[in-house]
C-alpha cells in the first residue's frame, strides 16, 4: 500500500477522549463525571482528616481523641458509600487508633 492510500483511508490515531454518539451515551458520561467530583470530594476530606488526626496525635495535643474519632467516622461513610474499599478503611481506622494508643 503506498504511503498516500494509507493517509486516505479515514483511520485517525487515539486523541484520548471518545466521542459518545448515542444520547445514552452522553448521559453516562455526564453521571461519570458527576459520580468521579463527588467520590473524589469524598476521598479528599478523608486524607484530610486522617492528616489532621496524625498530626495532633504527634503533637500531642488535648483534642487528639476528638480528632481521630472524626476521622474514623469519615472513613466509615466513605466506606458505606463504596468509595474506599471496607479492608482499606479497616486498615485506615486501625493505624490511627494504634497510634492514638500509643501516646
């Protein structure tokens, strides 16, 4: 095949995005991208407080229990929801608890 019929036959390499040429098609994109914002809100606020329940628990402060018992709450509604795995947010609980113990 020479290399001008190759240019011609309409193939196009992958852009990254496909196009949805059905209306259901756009409907699921549109609750996949809906569904990705929510979940990673979701995964943020519980870094965060996990991050902030470490933290005073290294530094030693009065509202260490207050902090942790927060951040295991936000795992397990993380949990529920399905965003986390329910073995990752066992893990997650028992490292802080193990930690606030320890101080």
């Amino acid at each position: 095949m020479s290399a001008s019929k190759q240019e011609n036959t309409g193939q196009q390499g992958n852009t990254g995005k496909q196009g949805n040429a059905t209306k259901q098609g756009n409907k699921v994109a549109r609750t996949a991208e809906r569904k990705r914002l929510r979940n990673r809100l979701v995964r943020r606020s519980v870094k965060t407080c996990t991050g902030k329940a470490k933290s005073s628990v290294d530094a030693g402060e009065e509202s260490a229990s207050q902090k942790t018992m927060l951040a295991i709450s936000s795992v397990d509604k993380a949990v529920s929801k399905g965003i986390i795995h329910r073995n990752k947010g066992a893990r997650l609980k028992s490292r802080l608890m193990k930690k606030l113990n320890k101080k």
